[in-house]
C-alpha cells in the first residue's frame, strides 16, 4: 500500500530499527525493492533523484512507482531524493510522490531555512512529508582533515534550529559517510549522531550507506538513525549479474535474459539490506 513517508519513519523512530530507501530508475530495480519487501515483509522507500526524473521521465516513474506501491503488500512510500530546488519539489508533489527531500545543504544556514520552508509549507499541505540536510557529505576522494571534518558534520544547535524553523518530518545529517564507493573505511562520528539524537527526538537519515561496515549501522541504528539511503550496492549488484551474463553468453541479445538476473540480485541485497536495518517483519 502506498504510504507517507511520515507514516514509515514514525514507526520506525517509536520501534528504533532504520527504514530502508533504495533509489530507483528502471522496472526492473522497483521490482526487485518490491518484491524484496514482500518476501521480508518490510516497510520501504522508493525514492528517484533528478537524475532519475532526467532519465526516465517524472509520468513514467510516477506511474509505474505509484502502481508498485499501491499494489504491494506492505507500507510503500514514494520519495524524492536531493531535490535540490523548490520547482522539483512541488512537481514531485503534485505527481504522486508522497514524501520529498528538499537538499539546501549546499547554501548558507539562513537560505537552507528559507528553501527547506517554502517546500514544508505547500507540502503539509498536501500531505506530503520533507526530508531536509544539514551539514555536508564528504565526496568518495575527499580527504578530510579533522578541522575540515567538523566544519562538514552537522551541528547539533544548529540541527535544533532549523527543524523548529522548518518544521521538517525527517532531518538527513552529514557524520562522515559519502555517497558511492569508498576509497578507504568511513569513520562515523557516533558522539554527533547521539547528541543530534537526544536533542532532537526525531526521524534521522544516514545518506551514503553503501559501503559503511555492518557494525557500523547497526551502531547508528541504536543510536536513533531511522532511514538508510542505499544506491551504490544495488547498481554493483545489478551490473555484476549482467557481466556474468555475458562473461558465460557474450553473445546473448535477450534483454529479458540480461536484465532479469540484475534484477534477481538486487532482490537479494535488498532483503539482506532490511535483516541487517532491523526492518524486516516490521510492516
Ligand atoms: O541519496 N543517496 C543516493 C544518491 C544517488 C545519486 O543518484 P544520481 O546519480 O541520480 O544523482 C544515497 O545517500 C545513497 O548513497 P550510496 O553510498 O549508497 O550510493
Ligand atoms: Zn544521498
Ligand atoms: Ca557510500
């Protein structure tokens, strides 16, 4: 069925395990996050990037997303990820997607407010639920030093304000992960994440999962994070089982026999995804 997104992480911020959110592009990635649900009968996000929206075209996901959801046997909710200005955010809205992030975590302070502001006030009014960021990712090649770090990582009174600002459901913060593969091994800042937490009592979002040690999510897991953002794991997935298609049958031309053992693995790192987030069983 298709839900909130506020709907989702309020069960699991009162339940303390994490959400998962995979970002889709094409039927073959949405089915497998479905069907992986199902199997682990556990509540999910769907969420697409502008890059998504440039690729496939916001009528074609919105449509076929909106179906999935729907007709699937758990809680399904449909995000928007890192948009990044207003105009995206209220298309999303008006275009059946039931939670949006708005990403100003490139402006100052007082312009993230002011973004993150206009998007809460049209999309409460819809019924829509917003995720915000606060503090900046590391890029995969950065090579952060530890002044660097602190500028970066999210400022606890900081966060406080801004969310009684913006009145936001859910608050991304920046403890260290990036986005894509890592060079090395990402060192979470769990202090920041505990701090943040009790201030804040309220869904938090880890970005930039792919990669991070099981240990380490399931440490910020405990530590109140309620949503985990998975991308790189699922396009290695999909694209490893497409070169083993062709490694065994180079000659193959069969999309459905290229594409369908993709989306047979992606399936499988969904659902170890919602064991290790605590979330399977959860719907
Ligand atoms: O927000 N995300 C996903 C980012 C996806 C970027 O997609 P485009 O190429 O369309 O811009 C995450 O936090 C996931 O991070 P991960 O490390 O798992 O890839
Ligand atoms: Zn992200
Ligand atoms: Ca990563």
């Amino acid at each position: 069925m298709l839900v909130t997104g506020n709907e989702i992480l309020q069960h699991a911020h009162k339940n303390r395990y994490a959400a998962p959110a995979f970002n889709v592009v094409n039927m073959e990635m949405l089915q497998a996050v479905i069907a992986a649900a199902e199997a682990e009968k556990a509540p999910v996000l769907v969420q697409t990037t502008e890059g998504a929206l440039k690729y496939a075209g916001i009528k074609y996901l919105s449509l076929m997303i909106r179906y999935a959801a729907e007709n699937a046997k758990v809680p399904v909710a449909f995000h928007l990820d890192h948009g990044t200005t207003f105009e995206t955010a209220i298309q999303c809205v008006r275009n059946g997607w039931t939670s949006v992030m708005i990403d100003g975590s490139h402006h100052s302070l007082e312009e993230n407010i002011a973004l993150t502001k206009s998007v809460t006030k049209v999309a409460h009014a819809c019924g829509v639920s917003v995720e915000a960021e606060l503090g900046r990712l590391g890029g995969v090649e950065d090579n952060i030093v530890v002044d660097e770090k602190d500028a970066m990582h999210t400022n606890p009174a900081e966060a406080k304000q801004f969310v009684a600002e913006t009145k936001v459901d859910y608050l991304a913060i920046a403890i260290g992960t990036a986005h894509g593969k890592y060079n090395g091994v990402p060192k979470l800042d769990f202090d920041r994440l505990d701090t943040i937490k009790k201030m804040l009592d309220m869904p938090i979002v880890l970005h930039g999962a792919s990669g991070v040690a099981e240990d380490d999510i399931k440490k910020a897991i405990s530590l109140g994070v309620n949503k985990i953002n998975i991308d790189t794991d699922l396009r290695v997935a999909f694209t490893d089982a497409v070169k083993d298609v062709f490694a065994k049958t180079p000659d193959e031309f069969d999309l459905r026999k290229i594409c369908g053992p993709g989306r047979d693995a992606v399936k499988e790192v969904v659902a170890a995804k919602m064991r290790l987030f605590g979330a399977s069983n959860k719907a």
